[in-house]
C-alpha cells in the first residue's frame, strides 16, 4: 500500500441468485438448475442500487449467470466481463440433493439454521465449513486483487451466509443466523488500513423492490463516502 495512512474500502455487493422453480421442492445445492428471471420489476429494483462502475464475479452454476443476464436485461449498463468462480458455488450437499427439502428440514432439530451443523458433512458432498473455507479463500484473494473498488458478486444463499459470517470477525455459525432471500443485496465493506483489516456490513438481505419509491433514498450505499445533499436557503 503507498499510503500506509490512507483506508481502502472494497465494497462487496452480493446478489443471491432468483427462485428455482424446478427443483420440485428438493434440495439442489450444487445441481446446475435454472432460476425463473420473469419478475423484470424485481431486477430493475436491484440494478438501481448497484454501482455501475465495478467488477462482476458469478459461481459457475447457470442460476447465478441468468441471474446478472437479467439485471442487465433490465437496464443496467452489461460489464465487459463477469468472472466465474468455483470457489463462490453454493455447498455441496452431496446424497442430500433431490431429497424433499421440507422433509428433510422437519428432521432437522428446532430452531436449525442450515441443513445440517456448520462441520458435518452431507454424505459425498461438503459440510459448511467446506463452504466458508473456499468462498473465504476466494473473497481474501479478489478483495486483495480488487482492492479499493466494487465487486459484484452473483452467488448463492450458503456464500452469502459464508461471506456475512467472514465480516462478522469469522464466526461462520453467526452468518447461517441471516436470512437471504432469492435477488437480494447485501452489502460487505472491507476496510484496510495501517496493515489492520476490518470487514463493516452496511445492509444485509435489502430487497429494493420492496420498497415504494419516494422513499428510494432509504435504499442508497450507506457510509462515510455518501454525502448529504446541500440545501439550498
């Protein structure tokens, strides 16, 4: 870093990927299936409080790149490129995947926040500690190659709750405690400075297509870099 001094802030902008409709109410992990992208107001919603000057990153499963396809589709400027990490797919849920995931989440003790706890393994597959190991190493290495700009990151439910736990101090259990829902945006500063790394978690699970829009300025980035526009007298 040139300026020891000087704090570079990498924003993270994660997108969980749209609903899955053809999984037939099974479990599907790492199955590469499609996602239903017919909810255009829903992706003009999100496009609006992404920044446009940033770097695009996707998981290699389908659902994640029709998922940024339709947030451009819906107008916002396509990037000459969109990266695709392995390392960013959602876990590995091995003999569990096609199994009826209400089912099998009924059999889960009360008050269970994944599908299993964070270091069991499902059978053939991955536990969540598999998870946040790869999408963690993955996350030092593009924040490092990155540094100082926006990432946008198309990914899945497990990476965000992976990446969340991370910028919780790395307490994995902590971020299965978070809710992210299908297209929704959730924020991740990483903040580095005088050789100390501190993560800040602006907004976690924002669905902006909720929301009515006169009040769109509850949805604009938060933090030090948003200045109030000034008043005239």
């Amino acid at each position: 870093m040139s300026n020891p001094g000087k704090a570079v802030t990498t924003r993270w902008w994660w997108v969980r990927h749209a609903p899955v409709r053809e999984d037939n109410g099974c479990i599907y992990g790492q199955k590469d299936l499609g996602c239903d992208t017919s909810d255009r107001v829903v992706f003009t919603a999100v496009g609006k409080i992404l920044p446009r000057d940033a770097v695009w990153y996707a998981s290699h499963l389908k659902r994640t790149h029709q998922t940024a396809e339709a947030i451009w589709a819906a107008g916002f400027p396509r990037p000459a490129t969109m990266q695709h990490e392995a390392a960013l797919a959602e876990q590995h849920l091995g003999e569990w995947q096609g199994m009826n995931r209400a089912a099998f989440l009924a059999s889960q003790p009360a008050g269970s926040h994944w599908f299993a706890d964070i270091d069991q393994p499902a059978p053939g597959g991955e536990s969540f500690m598999d998870l946040y190991n790869r999408a963690r190493g993955a996350i030092e290495r593009i924040t490092t190659e990155q540094a100082g700009k926006d990432v946008i990151a198309v990914a899945h439910g497990g990476t965000i709750k992976a990446a969340v736990g991370l910028a919780l101090g790395g307490q994995p259990d902590k971020g299965l405690a978070f809710d992210i829902d299908n297209c929704s945006v959730t924020r991740l500063d990483h903040v580095a400075a005088d050789g100390r790394n501190v993560w800040r978690l602006p907004m976690v699970n924002q669905q902006p297509w909720i929301a009515d829009p006169s009040h769109a300025a509850m949805h604009q980035p938060a933090g030090p870099e948003v200045v109030p526009e000034t008043k005239l007298a």
